[in-house]
C-alpha cells in the first residue's frame, strides 16, 4: 500500500511537471507570436467601423494588441442596441498619449476615441484597454444601457443559481474613460480587475457595479487607483460610484471581496456602497459632495471588515435640508460588525458623519473634525432604527465594542453628540472627546425571541393546512399531514431572525431573493418560491425574521426588511408584496391577509428545550419565586427567592447522554436536578449525575412557559401554589397549575449579588468594567453624594444623584475592589473585574 502510494505520488507529479511546462511553453508562445495590429492600416477607418472593429477582433489571436491611432472613431450606435464582443485575451490601446500623467487622479492625454459606442461584451479572461476614450451616447434616464459588460456567460443562464458561477480575471484598464450608460461596468458576480488612471465619468446609474447572483462566495479582488467617478448632473437617492450588492438575494453567505482596494480615488457627488460584503478598505480617497443626494459610504446587511482610512469627505452642498451623510450603517435589522474608520479628514456641512443602528466593534480613531460641523442632532448615531414607525420591534437591538477616541475636533459642541444603546451587563466601550452633555448612553433590555428554540408545526390561517416538505422537490407545501415532514425546528439566531429547519429531511427554508422596491414600482410578476435545501455542518444558514401578529405570525426573509412575507398560493407557498411605493416614492404597508399568517404550535418532543442555553425557572403561580439550588440543605430545590442573586437560581439546559431527554445542570452545585426514583415524598435536589433519574421531558407550554416530567418516575415536577417558599417535588400525574413554570434565558451567568445599609441598596457588586451599578435609597436625603474610593484611599469617582435611584456607570473603573459610600454611610464593596 505504501509503496502504491509512492509511485502514485511521483506519477501524479511527473505529469503536474508536464502540465506546468505545456503551460509555460504555450505562454512563451504566444507573447512571442503575439502581434500588433494597426487597425487602420488593416482596416482603414471608414465605412461600417463597427463591424471592422469587430471583425478585427475575431480575426485575432490571443494576446494580441489592436493599436487605434486615429483620433476619432464613430461606431454609430445611435439607438443602442449593437453589442461587441471580445471573447479572446487581447488589448484595446489608443495611440501615445500627449502629456500623461501617472501620478493624476483619472485618466490624461488621451488621443483617440471611440464615439457613438456600443455595448462592449467580455467574454474572456486577460482583456485589457489602453489609452482610449469609450463615449456611449445618452438614451435617457428610462434606458437602463451598459458600456462595459464584464458578466461571466454562467451569470446570464436563465436560471444563475441552479450553475456553477464563474468570474472573469485579469482584466485591466489604463489611462481609460468611460463616458455615459446607465451602468459604466457591470461585473456580474466581480471580476479580478485593476483599474489605473481611469475615468468613470456621465453615468446615470452606477459607475463600477457588482452584483451578486447565485450561490457565490467570494468575488476576485479589484484594486481601483487613481481614478475619478463623476456622475451625470442628474443623481438618484440609489445612484452609486460604486456598488458592491450581495444582498439582492437571500444567499446567507457574506460575500469576501478578498481586500478590494479603493485608494487615491476621487469620487464626486455619489459614493462606495457595500451591502452584505466583507474584506474590503476605501483609503486616501476624496469625496466631493456639492448635491447631497446619497451617502458616501454606505454600508448594510451584515457587511463586515471593512477599512475606511485616511480619506477626505469635502461637504460642500448648499442647501441647509441636504447636507451630506458621510456614512450610513445598516439602519435596519442587518446590523454590520467590525469597521473601522481612522484618519479621515472632514471638512464643511454635514449631517453625520455615522448614521447606523445596533452596529459592534466600531472603531472610530484619529479622524479630524476641526473644519467641520454637524448640521443633525449627532455626528455619531448607532441607534437609528430607520423602519421604527413602519415596523416596530419589540425590543431594541443593542450595540457592543464601541471605540471614539483621538478624534480632534469632535467634542466641540459644533459637532454635537453621540447617541448609542449598550447592553446592561458586559457592556464594552470606550468613547473619549465628546463631554458628558454631549452623551446620550441608554442600556434598555434586550430583545428576546418570540418563538423559543424548539419543534413546531406551522399552520396557515387560510387554509388550516401545515406546512410540510414534500416527498420529491425541493418546494414547500401545505397539506394536512402529520409526520416528521410536517414539523419544523425553529432556532434563534441573535440578535432578531431565526433558522428554520424541517425535521423530517433536515432541510432548510431558504428563498433566492425577497422583493426589491424596484419590483414593487414596476410591478414585477409575485413568483418567489420558498425550496428546502441541506447545509453542512458550521455553515451560514439561510435566516427568516418571525414577528408575532396578534395571536398568529408573520414570516419575512431575513435580509429584506420586510418588503416580502411567506404566504399561500392554494397548496404551495410563495413570497407576495407587502408595500406599496406611490408614483411619488411614497411607500406604504399593505394590510395582509390570512394566507400571510400563521399559527406556530409546539410539538411535545425533547428538542423543544433551549440546549445549551442557562435558564432561570420560576413558579407560574402563588408567590411566584424563582427555583433555587440551596446549598445550606445539600442542594435540595426549592422556589423561595424573588430575584436571582446568584448561580443557585441558574441551571443550563442540556442534551441527556443517555440519548433521551433533558438534564438540568445546576451552576452552583455543577450537579443536575434529579428524583429519587419513584419516591414521590423526595424532595428533588441538584446532586444527580448521568443516570436516569435526572432525564427529564421538556413540555413547551404557551407565554415561555414549561413542564417538566421525569422520564424514570413519569411524574411531572411539582411546586405548590397553595404555600410560599415550597420544595419542589416529583409528583404530578398532568400538567396542571402547580406544574408549570415560567422560564427564561439568562444571559449574565454571574453572581448578581446586593449589599445594603440600612436604607440603602446597591447591585450587583461584582461587575466588568463598563456595566452599570443600580444604587437605590429609601428616600432622597438633600441630593445623595456617591463616591467611589479605590482600596488604597483614593477617590475615583463622585457623582450627586437628586433621585432615589442612581445609575454609575464603570467604564473608568480598572479592575480591582473598590468601597462606595453613598451620603457619608458606611461603605458598601464593588468588585470591577
């Protein structure tokens, strides 16, 4: 076997070294047999000059340069509708130009140029343009025209995702204008281009645009240097220099543009917007702004990693209504992560300089705000939630890992505040410059699911059907049916959508693509169809946003901020309208009806449970207090506290190893609930191992609520309402009152203990850096003086409260003990880790 594998090791290279050789002899042989073409000598430029060029084109061979040294050439597409294709490796190049400059921003001393053009179609790898002008006459703002067409032939399959996507790569333009088309370069799914001295100029849609169809994962990198991207006068709210979309379609994956590079570019009037991308920096660049109509950097849809430095953002617009918006983050419920924005210059007017919501690790360093002024109420806002009044959420979204600092200029007051929303615990921030008038730091509750993890079966309202996986296909139907195939895992994903997996061939729900607002205003056929497909392990998963609907459901497509909602069409499922946009842009909400709505019932089995998940458990009646493990009486379980103060109120969720069932492990004892066989008089405690006296069914009820029933005893555990502070036993024969429990999630697993002092009481006492402290008085003695001494004697921190209540917050808090007297009382301990 060895020796089989060694000779194979040595064939498989002996024929690697021959290929390798082919290929370098082949490429040897075409620089060497490759030509330059004087088109006009060849061709002469008169006549048809379209057809010559094109015929040029097909009569050379790979590697070849067609050299156009007239200074005019009029290809005569007056209507639009001829293309050219170069489906070969070969270069376009003007004559020299006269006094280029390399080290100019855009293209310089270009001589020839090609007027009245067509559609030029790439069909190839290695195409390059050399000092040439590319002039494509104006077919109005209706026509929505291309002038360099660099879509691969897999993206133009009438159906992209059922193929193989291919991109082309080594394409490049030097010292090159592109002037007019709705879309200067269309790129399909990107192409591996350089772009050096080039001139994106007039265009009346999108400068450079990448578009992501089908199931793509990357896209080759693109290095744009020195080139300028000016639109026509004429600029729409969704006009772009340049746009990088993957988020057009439900395509979880975020797409890796592997370090796309904008650097020493000049963008006028429009910007750079990525929507769902990663991997990509926009550095020492210029951006002039004398319009105000979009952002100049836009980012959205769970974008990430992405670099912004060392640019300069010239606010020039005059009217006081359109000032410029320097940078938008996702605003919705696609919140992106780790960007990062250093060194950029600000000059002028502007309206802000970030604008996002629920965005984390934001780093916003080294930038100089002394030229500039806010004209909106922030210059950083990371709690805009854009859709608020049209579609309210429940709960907010919180942002994490904030740093402000170094930022010259941006404490003045001309450049007013920051707005942000933090967690309440683990909150981690650092936000130096602005002063404390200038802060707006709230810490409200985060959002819960409304459907917790678990089994279900979805029923439409319509037509009291279940959803189902059908036996063939991969579509999704209702029928009536009442196997595996017709219940549904349902898992949050935080902070807001959740998966959605059929039980029965452990699919996933996915669509292509939800409804854009362009569909919507043209009125687009509604033919979306829902399909299951598999997903391997520590994939991204396709995600549906579930919003609760009176007593029924609505489910969206995760990325589309609520522009389409799953429905019935009869049997089969599809994605319908849910706005309407008026001849003025004007979008309402249509009212949906009872095939947009369903009733989402759980199914009694075991993978109900929130594994892995830390929860709390309270009786659902009576005194209604939390389930303890008491460590005083060997860790017997009883419902006797009113709040959690500790690890003894919580237990995590876990698969039982015996296979069946859940085991509820205590964090105080590190031991799971259990029985004590079949006796019904044993108070049940937290001591049990892996055996199966600690295997326990997990009954999903309505409200967050739960029954547990032992799997050895078949008893149902039990706390009586009828008594406060009561153990809890294993004893029930149903699901009643007493056996009920309301269950949460607990997202602090520390200790969240309280001191107090007389009429004082401070939680919790043992925090991170950054998490707010609750001090509370029984009532308010003349303004309450709180200060904060380090255990050496220092005072590090004072603040005087007028209310009953005081938050302080730790952020300037290291680690170590520190004593809080609160009005000169005796001192109370807080732990800062």
């Amino acid at each position: 076997m060895n020796k089989f594998h060694v000779r194979s090791f040595k064939q498989k290279n002996t024929t690697t070294s021959v290929l390798f050789f082919f290929m370098l002899a082949l490429l040897s042989f075409t620089k060497i047999h490759a030509k330059n073409i004087n088109f006009d000598a060849k061709y002469g430029n008169n006549g048809n000059v379209f057809l010559k060029i094109q015929k040029a084109i097909d009569e050379a061979s790979a590697g070849d340069v067609i050299i156009f040294n007239s200074n005019s050439y009029d290809l005569k597409d007056l209507r639009g509708l001829n293309i050219l294709t170069i489906s070969k490796a070969i270069t376009i190049k003007g004559k020299a130009p006269r006094g280029f400059d390399p080290m100019r921003i855009g293209s310089s001393g270009i001589l020839t140029s090609f007027k009245n053009v067509p559609t030029f179609a790439f069909r190839s790898n290695n195409i390059k343009f050399m000092n040439i002008s590319l002039v494509r006459k104006n077919h109005g703002e209706g026509v929505y025209d291309i002038l360099i067409d660099a879509r691969h032939s897999t993206y133009l399959e009438p159906v992209p995702q059922a193929v193989t996507q291919l991109q082309y790569k080594g394409i490049e333009f030097k010292n090159v204008t592109l002037n007019g088309s709705a879309y200067s370069v269309h790129s399909g799914n990107g192409i591996g281009i350089k772009m050096i001295n080039t001139s994106i100029i007039n265009y009346r849609r999108t400068g450079y645009w990448a578009n992501r169809f089908g199931r793509v994962d990357s896209t080759p990198m693109a290095l744009f240097k020195r080139c300028e991207i000016i639109p026509e006068d004429t600029i729409g709210f969704d006009d772009r220099a340049v746009s990088y979309d993957a988020g057009n379609s439900e395509y979880p994956v975020v797409w890796d543009t592997n370090n796309t590079t904008f650097d020493t570019c000049k963008i006028n009037d429009s910007g750079i917007a990525l929507s769902r991308c990663r991997n990509f920096t926009i550095k020492n660049c210029t951006f002039n702004d004398r319009v105000g109509a979009v952002d100049l950097v836009h980012i959205e849809e769970f974008s990430n990693n992405i670099k912004v430095i060392n640019n300069t953002f010239n606010c020039q617009v005059p009217n006081v209504n359109l000032r410029t918006r320097i940078s938008q983050l996702d605003r919705d419920l696609q919140p992106v992560r780790d960007i990062e924005f250093k060194n950029n210059k600000i000059v002028g007017s502007y309206n802000f300089f970030i604008s996002a919501y629920a965005t984390s690790d934001i780093r916003i360093t080294g930038n100089d705000f002394t030229k500039a002024n806010a004209i909106g109420n922030n210059s950083i806002d990371f709690a805009y939630y854009e859709s608020r009044d049209r579609e309210p959420i429940d709960a907010e979204l919180l942002s994490n890992d904030i740093t402000v600092t170094d930022n010259p200029g941006l404490g003045l007051l001309k450049n007013k505040g920051i707005r942000v929303q933090l967690p309440r615990n683990n909150a981690r921030f650092v936000i130096k410059g602005y002063k404390p008038s200038q802060r707006t730091i709230t810490r409200p509750n985060p959002i819960k699911a409304v459907v917790p993890d678990g089994i279900y079966e979805i029923v439409n309202k319509k037509n009291g059907k279940k959803l189902t996986a059908p036996s063939t296909g991969t579509g999704i139907v209702t029928t009536n049916g009442n196997s595996k195939d017709s219940q549904w895992k349902i898992t949050f994903n935080p902070p807001y959508s959740y998966f959605i997996q059929n039980v029965g061939n452990k699919k996933y729900m996915e669509t292509h693509v939800g409804y854009t607002e362009f569909d919507v205003i043209t009125n687009q056929p509604q033919n979306v169809f829902p399909f299951l497909i598999n997903y391997g392990e520590n994939a991204t998963l396709p995600f549906w946003s579930i919003i609760k609907h009176g007593n029924d459901f609505e489910i969206f497509p995760g990325g589309n901020e609520r522009q389409s909602v799953f429905s019935t069409d009869g049997s089969i499922t599809k994605l319908i309208f849910t706005i309407a946009i008026d001849s003025n842009g004007v979008r309402s909400n249509l009212e949906l009806g009872d095939e947009a709505q369903w009733d989402i019932r759980p199914v009694s089995t075991d993978t109900e449970a929130p594994i892995g998940s830390v929860i709390s458990l309270k009786k659902s009646g009576g005194d209604k207090r939390f389930i303890s493990a008491v460590g005083s009486l060997d860790q017997d379980l009883y419902a006797n506290q009113n709040r959690i103060f500790g690890n003894g109120q919580k237990f995590r969720v876990e698969k039982h190893p015996l296979g069946k069932g859940v085991a509820l492990r205590s964090l105080a004892s590190n031991k799971c609930i259990r029985v004590f066989g079949d006796n019904a008089n044993a108070i049940v405690d937290a001591l049990g191992g892996d055996g199966s006296w600690t295997q326990f069914e997990w009954k999903s009820l309505k409200n967050n609520q739960v029954a547990l029933k032992s799997l050895f005893s078949n008893k149902w555990l039990q706390a009586p309402h009828n008594k406060d502070i009561t153990a809890l036993y294993a004893r029930g024969n149903a699901i009643g009152s007493w056996e009920t429990f309301n269950w949460e999630i607990v997202t602090d697993s520390r200790s969240i203990d309280t001191q107090k002092d007389e009429d004082t009481v401070m939680y919790p006492t043992i925090v991170n850096a950054g998490d707010d402290v609750t001090i509370s008085t029984l009532e308010n003695k003349n303004n309450n003086s709180i200060e904060v001494y380090s255990i050496d004697g220092r005072l590090v921190k004072r603040e005087v409260s007028a209310s009953t209540t005081t938050i302080i917050n730790t952020n300037t808090l290291t680690s170590g003990l520190y004593l809080v007297k609160i009005s000169g009382g005796k001192a109370l301990k807080l732990l800062v880790n």
